[in-house]
C-alpha cells in the first residue's frame, strides 16, 4: 500500500513505509504502549477512592422578597451571586463559610497545616457538588469523601449547618422588629387604658351610660373610623421598623450604598392617591353594608389590585438604578424602597380618611354638649385600642412569620451510605494510559521516518 499524503509544505508521507516501521520495531512499540498503560494503572491505583453520598431538599418556591429570608442571610455573610430565585440563593448560601467550615473541622485525614491552608471556595469546588433538579425548586446536595462515612457527614452536614443558619438569620432579623412592636404594645396598652379611664370618668361625673340613638349611630359610625385609623398608624409604625432593620443591613453589606427613594416618584404619588381614595371609599362601604356585600368586597378586591400595581412599580423603579448590584443588595434596597413607600401610603391614606371623619363631625354639632364630649372621648379611647389590638396581631404574625421562613427547606431524601465508588474510574484511566502510548508509537514511528528520508 502506497497511499500518499501532503501536506501544506508539500511534504510527502508513505504510509506503508511508516507502518512498515512501526511493524519492525513492534516490541520497542508494545514496550511504550505497556509502559504507558501500567503507569496509567499505577495511577489509578494510587488516587485516593472517592465516594459520593446525596441528600436531596425541597425549598419554598413562594419566591417572596423579605429581609428575613435568604437575601438577608446572604447579606450578612458576604455570599453574592448572579442568582435571583430562592432555590439559587440557597444554593450559594450553602457554599459559604458559615455553613462549610464546622465540616472543615471534622475531617479526620488532614493535617492541621492543610487545615490552615484549606478554604470554603477550594474545600466546596473539591467535595460538593450542589445542583438544581431540572428547574425545580429540589436541591441535590452531593457530598464527595474518602470513605462513605466522610461523604455521608459532608451531604448531611452541608444541608443541617444550612437550616441551623437560616433558623439564626430569621431569628436574628426578626428580633428587631419583634423587640419594636413589644415596646410600642405596652406604650399602646398604656395609652388605651388612660383613655378609658378618661371615658369611664367622664360618664360618671355626667351620667352618660347609654346614648341616645342618634349618638349610637355617630358612635358606630366613628367605631369603623378608628379601626382604620389604627391600621393605618400600626403600618406607619412597622414600615419605620422594617426601615430601620433594611438599612441595618445594607450597612452591614456596604456602607456606601446610594439610597433610592421612589416614594416621590409621579407614578407612585398617583398610586399613593388611589390607594388612599380607596381606603376612604372602604370606610363609607363598612358604614352601610356587611363584610359580605359585593360593593364592599369589590372596592377590597380593587385596594388589592392598587397595592400590588404599586409593588410592581417600585420594584422596576428600583431595577432600574441597581443594575451594576448584586443580587443581595438590590434585594435588600428593594425592601428599602417598598417600606418608604409604604409609609407614604399609610400616612397619605391616613390623611384621607381623618379629612373624611372630619366632614362627618358636622353632624355632631346637632347634638348635646355632654353627648359630643362623650363621642370624642369615645373616638380617642377607640383609636387608642385599635391601635393597640393591631400592634398585638402585627408582633404575632412576625413571630410566626419566623417559625415559617426557618421551614423554608425540608429534606426529601437524607445522606445514604454510598457502596461502591465514584472515583477513580480505573478502567477509564487505564484505557487513557493505553492511549497515550499509541500516540506515543505514531509520533515515534513518524520522527523515525522522517529521520530515514533525511
């Protein structure tokens, strides 16, 4: 066989004479190619076997945005990603070194001088292996060890040092606004008990027990209106609150970060004005109809419509300055922004419906001196428990809201016990090995027909 090639240089290969000289030499050729493959075998048996051990997880797929979830952990931390979901942030919160360097400690086969020199970043890219399932919000936490034992305590470990952080973050991110509503609860109890006394004496001295029909209807009239009125001052308050919390940690997270205030924003001041029209239309609906009245669940069901057209507009006003952020800062800016806002809602609606109770005090003036004493006693002792009941609602739906988030991730499948190895696959290396010495053979044949033609 005398086939021919050429190549650019116009230089000419006989292939059958180049075969011919790897057939004459094929002993020092089976020589390379077992050389080779035996090296390749020593490797695979010098490498260290591997076993690989799963644990699978579940996260909250809500995808709400709080400063007690995982933005917020992520924040305090350092742990920053292009991820924007939930089920990514968890992913890079469990390669941070909170969750990583206690199972660090534990590896039993490394010196104190590897332990020093050893890293999350380097210790997560050697022996974990964290992967969405297929756009789901399940989790596959693969841990890799030198015994089954160690990659069973690396998945584990990785998954419970994930939960006790993300217990500790919501537990510490909600103990301010939690400590807030406690102090402002007993200012708030305090001040209803004064008014009280200050309606009960007042009915004493002037023997206003039971009002006359008409002062009935005023006094439930005004009962609706102060409801209201506590909401809206209680949001006030826990807005200020969670202020105050965002920006504690974004501190933490960059103390030079600029501030993005939309609350002034033209759109979000005419939502604002909605929203606060709406509120005072609720109140006239509440005044005539039940809870169950299509009118009044209608107006409810627009109020809902409003808040999250509103909540739409601030987050693609805040989306719009925070390109050059990661994912946690402009979380926790976001968070910022809406509570702004929420206030400015709050007290222009507050607004709203003060101006609206103040046109039904004319009424008023149609009826006694004791009786109108008597409603404004009521107004203020009514506004003043209002406030009070819904500061106690709002500090236990935050308790509650603690407990939830600390369950944002259930485990499905626990860390087995691996059997067989993962690594290293000696088949493959040792088919490598030989490969490599067939190579080795063509390019040693090839340098010794070159040598013949020269």
């Amino acid at each position: 066989m005398n086939d021919k090639l050429k190549d650019d240089d116009e230089i000419e290969i006989d292939l059958g004479k180049l075969f011919g000289i790897i057939l004459d030499r094929k002993k020092i050729m089976g020589g390379i190619v077992a050389v080779c493959t035996i090296i390749a075998m020593v490797i695979s048996l010098i490498i260290p076997p591997t076993f690989e051990s799963n644990t699978l997880v579940q996260t909250n797929s809500s995808g709400k945005l709080d400063i007690s979830g995982a933005s917020a952990a992520m924040a305090m931390f350092g742990v920053s990603s292009g991820a924007s979901s939930p089920t990514m942030n968890y992913m890079e919160m469990m390669k941070s070194r909170t969750v990583l360097e206690p199972i660090m400690d534990q590896l039993e086969d490394i010196t104190p001088e590897q332990r020093e020199k050893m890293t999350a970043q380097g210790f997560a890219k050697g022996n974990l292996n964290i992967e969405n399932v297929k756009g789901t919000n399940l989790i596959n936490v693969t841990g890799k060890g030198r015994t089954p034992e160690e990659a069973q305590m690396i998945s584990s470990a990785v998954v419970e040092n994930f939960l006790k952080l993300m217990t500790e973050m919501n537990q510490s991110s909600q103990s301010f606004m939690v400590k807030f509503l406690n102090e402002r609860i007993a200012t708030a109890k305090k001040e209803s008990d004064e008014a009280s006394e200050k309606l009960e004496k007042y009915a004493r001295e002037h023997k206003v027990y039971v009002p006359e029909d008409q002062t009935k209807a005023m006094l439930e009239r005004e009962a609706i209106y102060n409801k209201t009125l506590g909401e809206l001052i209680v949001h006030q308050q826990a807005a200020s609150a969670k202020i105050e919390a965002v920006s504690s940690e974004l501190g933490k997270q960059n103390a030079n970060l600029a501030a993005y205030n939309v609350a002034d924003g033209d759109v979000v001041v005419a939502l604002r004005n909605k929203i606060a029209a709406q509120e005072v239309e609720i109140v006239k609906l509440e005044q005539k109809y039940t809870e169950e009245h299509p009118d009044l669940i209608s107006a409810r069901a627009q109020l809902t419509s409003l808040r999250d057209n509103l909540s739409q507009e601030v987050a693609a006003a805040v989306a719009s300055g925070t390109v050059s952020m990661n994912p946690t800062q402009a979380a926790l800016v976001q968070a910022q922004a809406m509570a702004q806002v929420d206030m400015a809602v709050a007290k222009a609606s507050e607004e709203a419906v003060r101006a609206q109770m103040e046109k039904a005090d004319a009424d008023m003036a149609q009826l006694s001196e004791d009786a109108l004493a008597y409603v404004k006693l009521q107004r203020e002792a009514g506004i003043k428990n209002e406030v009070y009941v819904a500061l106690v609602k709002q500090s236990e739906q935050s308790r509650i809201q603690a407990t939830m988030e600390s369950m944002d991730i259930q485990i499905i499948d626990k860390a087995n016990l691996p059997i067989q190895k993962s690594a290293p696959r000696r088949k493959l290396i040792t088919l490598g090995g030989m490969g490599i010495g067939l190579v080795v053979c063509l390019v040693y044949g090839f340098w010794l027909y070159r040598k013949e033609e020269m």
